[in-house]
C-alpha cells in the first residue's frame, strides 16, 4: 500500500489598486532571470490617499509579460495604475546605505505579484483581465476606484 504526502500551504493574499514602478528583468549569478517591480499601493480616505510600498518578483508567465510590457511606458513617465493581487508578503529589514538615512534602518515589504486585474495608463484601460481567467472566479472589482471605467 501507498500513501502519498501532498504538499500543503498556507496562503497569504493582499489585494488593491497601485502604481508600479521600477520594472527590472532581475539576471541572478545562478538561476534563472524573473522580472520585478515596485507598487505603490494606494490606501485611504480618496481624498487623502495614502502609500503602502511592496517590492515584487513577477513569477507568473501572464503577469510578467504584463509587466514587461508596461516598462517603456514607466520609463518613460506615464502613470501606470494595476489592480493586482500579491502572495506571501513579508518584510525585509536593511540598512540605507546612501542618501538623507544612510546608517537607518528601513523595512520593505516583499512579495510575489501573482495576478493582474487591469491596468490603466495616464487613466485610460489599456488591459482588462478575462473574467473567466480570474482564479477566484469572482469578476474583476472596480467599484471605489478612482477614475475606473464602468465595463
């Protein structure tokens, strides 16, 4: 008789609207390339939005080629605006090593961005994810987003 052990995790999702920023393809020493970037998740009163900062890697072939796509247009100055969904954050506490806080210790929020909603550029939707691709099932919300198209 055989008994197979599957594998079991537990799962941590955050969900919002931010801008990306800093989109890299990450080449490591050993392994392979992934793409990253930065979101400025917005938070708050829409009035007196607030920022929560998380660092990604981009492991999904869908959101990477999204996001891959979206670099020259961030390079370049555009506002890019996502609806995302990020697993498994945790912090990462370092040290500034230039700058105003060189010596200060910082703590950044890490994680994966495994799904991509939508995305808007200087306020137009350039993308809108299928309904049926949404892993939840649920339909893509835009409702309380600012300047969100009705579809």
């Amino acid at each position: 008789m055989t008994t197979q052990n599957a594998s079991q995790f537990f799962d941590l999702h955050t969900s919002g609207i931010g801008y990306i920023n800093r989109i890299r393809l990450v080449e490591p020493k050993k392994g392979e390339p992934f793409w990253a970037c930065s979101i400025a998740a917005l938070r708050g009163d829409t009035n007196n939005v607030e920022y929560t900062y998380f660092d990604v890697r981009v492991p999904g072939t869908e959101a990477a080629r999204l996001i891959a796509r979206c670099q020259q247009a961030v390079e370049a100055g555009s506002k890019m605006l996502i609806s995302f969904k990020i697993g498994d954050i945790y912090p990462d506490v370092f040290t500034y090593s230039s700058g105003d806080r060189k010596g200060e210790t910082g703590v950044s929020l890490k994680g994966r961005l495994l799904m991509i909603r939508w995305i808007k550029k200087d306020g137009e939707m350039i993308y809108q994810m299928p309904k049926a691709d949404d892993a939840s099932g649920a339909p893509a919300d835009t409702a309380g987003t600012p300047g969100a198209n009705a579809a």
